[in-house]
C-alpha cells in the first residue's frame, strides 16, 4: 500500500477559492450596510424633527398654548419650542413652567427671567427623550460662555451633565417638545 501524504493531497493555491472569496464580499457588504444603516439612523432621527418657529429669546411675555387645557392634569405641551425652564425633574419626567425677561429699571442689572406667579397653574410635564439634546450656555462644566450671537447655548453636554442641569432646575432655555417629549433644551445665558 503506497503512502499517502498531505501535502500531495493538498496543494496550496495562491488564490482563495471562490466560495472563500464569496464569503468575504459578503462579510464586506454586510458591515458596510450595517455602518450606514447605523450612521443613517442617527441623521435620520435628526432630520426627523420639524423646523419650530423660536420665540424670541429674551421675550417679555409668556407663551401661550392655546390648544392646552390647564383645567386637567398637568401633561404635556404641544409641539414646538418653549422659552420656559424645568421646576423638576424625576424618573425621566421633567416639570417646566414658560418664563419671561422682566427688565431691570434701577439700572443695576440688564434684568432676570421669571416664572409665573405663585398659584398659576401655566406648568406643563413631558417624558425626556432618551436621545435629548442638551447644550449649555457656560460649557458643560460651568467654566466657559458657549453660546451663540443670540445667547443660546451651543456646546452638547453629555447625559450625566443633563440629568443634573435638570435636576437643578430653573436654568432658562428654549425647550423643544415634539411628539410629546423634550428632544431639545438650549440655555439661554444671562449675565
């Protein structure tokens, strides 16, 4: 019986062979569409937010929700951006009420925000999108002015910075609701 080696079995081939060479395009294409479908995903869910009309940002009046029934319990408001500030934040629900600029006429100070008055009932409750947008007017750790020519906070802090800002409440911003949660909060800085 004659020996039989591997090596006179098995010839080695420069070339893969083709289903080998399938597979690997395959594996190619699938990361590929993975990628885009991931990166896609997260522009689209951007794109996804209509264009609101901003209010002005240092308003002297409040906003209104004509559409809003105060008479029931306190829900949440309807689409668009809200110059307002949170009162309270618990378990992924924040509390906020809307805010104007009341100027200063001592000439001390350029002014302040204000709340409604005590025992108005003009407060709103909304979900906080897991995905919120967040930017601070003084940074992300309150050491820098980040804003934009109007005063609007335009550096995104991270979700541990979140959850504290809104637990500590009251920092003016523009608020914006859309599909009944807050995707969107900017700071307004005030000097």
């Amino acid at each position: 019986m004659p020996i039989v080696t591997i090596s006179s079995v098995m010839k080695p081939s420069a070339k893969p062979s083709a289903s080998l060479s399938a597979l690997f395009r395959s594996t190619m294409v699938a990361a590929t569409v993975a990628a885009t479908l991931v990166t896609g995903a997260v522009a689209a869910d951007a794109a996804t937010i209509p264009k609101f009309k901003q209010p002005k940002v240092f308003g002297t009046s409040f906003q209104t929700d004509p559409h809003h029934d105060f008479t029931k319990r306190i829900s949440t408001r309807h689409d668009g951006i809200l110059r307002g500030w949170v009162t309270h934040y618990k378990a992924g629900v924040a509390e906020y009420t809307p805010i104007k600029w009341v100027k200063d006429k001592t000439g001390n100070t350029e002014g302040w925000f204000t709340g409604p008055p005590k025992g108005d009932v003009t407060a709103y409750a909304s979900p906080v999108s897991a995905k919120l947008a967040y930017y601070g007017a003084t940074g992300c750790k309150d050491t820098e002015k980040t804003v934009d020519r109007q005063g609007v906070g335009d550096k995104r802090c991270s979700s541990k910075v979140v959850i504290s800002r809104l637990k500590a409440g009251q920092h003016p911003g523009l608020i914006t609701v859309y599909k009944g949660k807050i995707v969107k909060f900017q700071e307004i800085f005030t000097p």
